[in-house]
C-alpha cells in the first residue's frame, strides 16, 4: 500500500511539474527527475506482476500495467515541450494505474509467463496506450474547437499547440496505435488455443471493432482527409469499443461472473 502510494504522488507531481514546465523550462529537470523516479519504482512492481499464474492477468493488474505503459509513452511525448500538456494528462493517468498496483502479491519463480503471453499483453497495452493518448489528444481538440466557434480565443490556454499540430498528433498515435492493436490481435489468434473455453469471445469480438473503426478511420483520412469532429468522434467511438474489450469484459467476466481469463 504504502508502495502504491509513493507512486501515485510520484506520478502527479510529475504530471503537475511537467505541464508547469511548458511556460518554465527551468523545472524540466525537475519533472523528468520524478518521471523517471516513478517508472523506475513501477517498472519493479510490473516485474513482479508479470510472473503470472495461469493465462492471462487481472483487471487491476491490466490497470497498472496501462499506466506504466502511458507513462511510458509519456516520456516520448514530452521530448516536445508543446506535446507536454498531453503528456501530463497520461502521466496523471498512470497515477491511477499505479495506485491500483497489488504490491502485495508474489509469484513462485517457476509460474512465470512464457513469452507468447508476455508479448501478447504488452503489445496489447501499447495498443491501448497509444490509442488512450489518441482519444486525449480528441478531448483537447474539442476543446480548442469550442473555444474557437465560441470567438473566445482570449481564453485560449497558451500551452496548447494549434489545432493542425494536435490533429497531427492525434493521427501519428492512431496509426502506431493501429499498428500495435493489429499485432495484439493476430499474436492473440495465434496464442489462444479455444477462445470458448477461455472465455475470450467477447474480448475478441469487441477488439474487432475497434479495429474496423479504427481502420475506417485512417483509410478515411488518407483517401477523403477526414478531420476534424468527425475524425474526433470515429476516435472516441474506436476507443470506446477498445475499452469494453481490455476492461469492460474482464470486469464483468472477474467481478459479476467470477471467472477469469485462460
């Protein structure tokens, strides 16, 4: 608990350093110090979580592991001192990921996970990471939209990079993410032996979706040049289906049903 603590402070005060930092560089140090400070104690606690009994993990496991990997990304974000205001929101986010962390749990050294299962969980958390970042970035583009349609550009945050900038990083994340999502898929046919018995059908399914919207939405782009709210809202509907198929599914299977995944 006490573990779990020391990493949610660590994360916040990283996320609040590091957006402070967008008007005064002369914190930067500061909050990379403690950015790496709260990945390097979380990176031990996923070690640990990683040698898994059985198939697949739990959903408060899958909710840290989420947040080591936004905190991740984060750091590849904020190199780019006008991306740090979404790089503060994912290591806020990771602050919740890291509170949920069960430190208290150990596992015997012979029940940990093969590498099948261990690629297949982290691509889908790059995936999901990737494409929370997507749906982030969405949320601060409806954000400046507003302000603009409303004439309240006084009130403009002046941390926050021009609308094209943001589109274009919404849409780099989308493609990795895409990417990853598409490799978490085809590892997860290829690992998963019986997707009845495993109880793995809705996850499966759910993933699809998202898939398809999220393919619709880069051919769209690249053929028709989708942007603007539609972009936004094909991103938050894709996100939406993601998050039913990581979190929604395995909080009903863990919590309702009393099941587990594998």
């Amino acid at each position: 608990m006490i573990v779990a603590i020391t990493l949610f402070l660590l994360y916040t005060a990283s996320a609040w350093v590091m957006l402070r930092s967008v008007s005064h560089p002369r914190l930067s140090p500061v909050a990379w110090a403690l950015v790496l400070a709260a990945i390097f104690a979380h990176s031990d606690a996923i070690v640990r979580m990683m040698r898994v009994d059985g198939a697949s993990i739990g959903l408060l496991e899958a909710l840290s592991l989420l947040g080591w990997t936004l905190a991740m990304l984060a750091c590849f974000i904020c190199v780019e001192r006008r991306n740090r205001v979404l790089g503060a929101i994912l290591l806020a986010s990771a602050a919740f990921g890291a509170a949920l962390t069960d430190h208290g749990r150990t596992y015997p050294e012979e029940h940990v996970a093969n590498w099948q299962l261990s690629a297949h969980i982290l691509l889908s958390m790059a995936a999901a990471a990737l494409l929370f970042a997507a749906a982030a970035n969405a949320l601060l583009l409806v954000f400046l939209d507003r302000r603009l349609r409303t004439r309240r550009l006084a009130d403009l945050p002046s941390i926050l990079p021009p609308l094209d900038a943001l589109e274009k990083v919404m849409f780099r994340l989308i493609a990795a993410g895409f990417a990853m999502l598409t490799l978490a898929l085809l590892t997860g046919f290829v690992f998963v032996t019986n997707l009845f018995e495993q109880h793995l059908i809705h996850k499966t399914v759910l993933s699809l979706v998202a898939w398809v919207i999220f393919a619709t939405l880069l051919v769209g782009r690249v053929r028709y040049g989708w942007r603007g709210r539609a972009a936004v809202r094909w991103t938050l509907w894709g996100f939406a289906f993601l998050t039913l198929a990581y979190f929604g599914s395995k909080f009903v299977l863990e919590t309702v049903l009393g099941r587990h995944w594998g």
